[in-house]
C-alpha cells in the first residue's frame, strides 16, 4: 500500500509540474540555507584550528612577566625544574628574544633575533628549506651562525644563495654570523613571527649576543597520550604556587582551537535556526498547496471512498504526497547547499568540511514539516462524505 500511496504522489506531483516547482521553492531555499551555513561554521571552525594547529596543538609557552619578583625564578635552570615537577612535558626549551639590525652588504632591517636551542625546529614543527638548522654542537660552543627567517632571506639576499653568507647583528656592535639555513615559510603564530625572524644559538644568545636576566619565554612540549589542555592548567597551577598569577602568562594553541570551536559552533547553529525559519514558511506553502490538492480532487476521493477505501487509506496517501514532496525539496536543497558551499569555500580559500549532521537535521526537519503540514489537509481529505464528494462540481 505504501509504495502504490508513493506513485499517486508521484503522479498527482508531475501532473502540476509548475505548481509543484513552485512548492519545493520554499523548502529547497530553507533546507539550502540550513546546509550551508552548517557546513560553512564546520569549514570555518576547522580552517581556524589548522592554522593554530601549525604553532602546534601540543605545544604551551610560559611568558614569565619582567620584573624583580620574576627574575630569581625564570632562569635557563627553571625549565628543568618544571619539567621535573609537572607530570606530561617531553620538552621544555628556554628561548629569550629581542630585536636588532641584521645587515649584509647594502640591504639590512629590524629583525627579532631569537637564542633557541638546536632542537627548537623540530619541537615547534617548523622545516628548513636551504642548508640546515645549527647543531647542539654549535649551541655547545657558542659558535656564532645564524639561521633566517623566509623573509629575512628574501629581504637581505634577493638573488638568494643566503647559506654559507656572512651577515652582521648590530647589538652594541656589530659581530658577524655565518648564515647555515633558510627556514620554510611558516604564518605568523601567536607567540612568534617566524618568517621576520633570525635563529642563534641560545648559549650564544645569553653569552655573546645579550646578557638576559631572566629568560623570554619557555617553549612545552606535551608528552604524547597527555591532554595538552590539562597539562597547561598544571603548569598554571604549579607557578601560582611560587610567584603567583601575576607573574606569568600560559599560551596554549590548544586552548584558542577550543575557544575558536565553541564560537563557531555556536555562531552557525544560531545562524542555522534562523534559517531553519524559512522551512516553516516552506511548510505553510505545502500546506496551502495539499488543501488546493484535496478539493481538485474531491471526486476522486469520493470514488475511492464509494469502492471501499478507508479513511485510513485517503489520509495515508495525502500524507505520502506531502512527505514525497519535502522529501524532494530537502533533497535538491541538499544538493544545492552543498554546491553552495563548495564555491564559498574555495573563494575564501577554507578547507571543505562537508557537515553530514547539517545534512541529517535539514532533511528530517523538512520532512517532519511535511508531515506536519500535511495532516490537516490528509484529516480533511478523509473525512469527506462520499455522496458529498461525488456530487461535487
């Protein structure tokens, strides 16, 4: 009975092509809208993580705050002691920071000059793209080299061949620094500017290039099977102990991806129930069209009434031509959402995040609509007198 209701509705739908076209308008527009802004917050939300997923998810900086309360604690030593006292750190790598002139030749500029040491790369994801990054053996000896940022490169060697170049770091005079690598190109994090900036090694740093009194800042690395986010709120809790909230800041990408997670997700669900709105209006429009369906076909109905058929079987093969219907509308709209997203996408350069979940809620509020829509008009159709509904002109 069920698949014979489906071809009535398939029919008595083709019959009126224009009409019924013109009833999916609003379900296609809402199932549309639905779609895409889902998918788009889905797109957006991993797009935004990516990019703080590059600084490395499993990665927290400690900024110590500068002054005299901090600088007894923040020494090269203290990272050993956090990493001894906080369960989760593979690594923790001292790096301090400031800027300066880098000069070769006729071109020079600003830089941040950071002292990291030899295994600074590698903990922060961060590749080389010409030559190589110095050794543990240069940081040991304090060996004046220097690796640039891709901007740095660019700016100071234009015609490239940077590494084996000598350059000069202009602090309260100038010292040379033979370049031995060429970082890739990697965006800006928020605790760095990579491509603006130039590597030393960190004895060299602290020995030859500046005298720091306390340390920049400490790169963390979690262990692997340890919760980056539960491990930061360690650290957290551990320097509150012995210099307080105020002397410090806990940078975790982690806990921006979270943050940028929730706002998205909220944004596009709120987004996505104004649209849904359009479904109603949707749903009114089918409503109006199954009335109109039932006193074309008032004759019909009572045809079928005087052969026996029920009013369980009139009401069940309206309802079915007004589910086939939604189910048609929420089906193009689909389609059309998702083409939708797909240009938006790749216009503002997001990686595609098809939301399968907007696909499911869309299409079972569509025909929840049309279910709902669709009874009054299936209750009105069945309840027709047949000696009535023959005798109707």
């Amino acid at each position: 009975m069920f698949f014979e209701d489906i071809k009535l509705a398939v029919s008595s739908l083709l019959a009126n092509k224009l009409r019924t076209l013109l009833s999916l308008l609003g379900m296609m527009i809402g199932v549309a809208a639905v779609v895409t802004i889902l998918t788009l917050g889905d797109s957006a939300s991993s797009s935004i993580t990516a990019s703080i997923a590059s600084g490395g998810l499993d990665t927290v900086t400690v900024f110590p705050t500068t002054g005299e309360a901090t600088t007894e604690e923040f020494t090269e030593q203290f990272g050993v002691t956090l990493q001894n006292e906080i369960s989760g750190l593979a690594t923790v790598l001292p790096i301090n920071r400031s800027t300066a002139l880098v000069r070769h030749e006729h071109e020079s500029g600003t830089y941040t000059v950071m002292g990291v040491p030899s295994t600074y790369a590698e903990t922060n994801n961060y590749d080389v793209a010409v030559g190589s990054f110095f050794s543990s053996l240069d940081n040991m000896n304090r060996q004046q080299v220097i690796v640039l940022g891709a901007d740095v490169a660019a700016d100071l060697f234009p015609d490239g061949n940077a590494v084996g170049q000598v350059v000069s770091l202009y602090r309260n005079k100038a010292k040379s620094y033979t370049v031995v690598g060429v970082m890739d190109a990697k965006d800006a994090g928020y605790t760095a500017s990579y491509d603006s900036s130039v590597f030393i090694p960190y004895n060299t740093y602290v020995q030859r290039f500046s005298k720091p009194r306390v340390v920049s800042q400490y790169l963390v690395k979690i262990a692997d099977g340890y919760d980056t986010l539960q491990v930061s709120d360690d650290i957290s809790a551990y320097l509150d102990s012995i210099v307080g909230s105020d002397g410090y800041t806990v940078f975790s990408p982690a806990t921006l991806a979270e943050m940028a997670e929730e706002i998205t997700g909220t944004f596009s669900s709120f987004l996505a129930a104004i649209a849904a709105i359009s479904l109603l209006v949707g749903g009114i429009g089918i409503m109006n069209i199954m009335l109109v369906s039932v006193a074309e076909r008032t004759r019909e109905i009572g045809v079928r009434k005087a052969l026996g058929a029920s009013p369980q079987v009139i009401r069940g093969q309206f309802l079915t031509e007004a589910f086939t219907l939604t189910l048609l509308g929420g089906l193009v709209g689909i389609a059309l959402g998702t083409v939708l997203s797909v240009i938006v996408t790749n216009v503002v350069g997001w990686s595609l995040d098809i939301s399968y979940t907007g696909y499911a809620v869309a299409l079972g509020f569509s025909m929840a609509i049309g279910i709902f829509f669709g009874w009054y008009p299936a209750m009105k159709a069945s309840r027709l007198n047949p000696i009535d509904a023959l005798n109707w002109e």
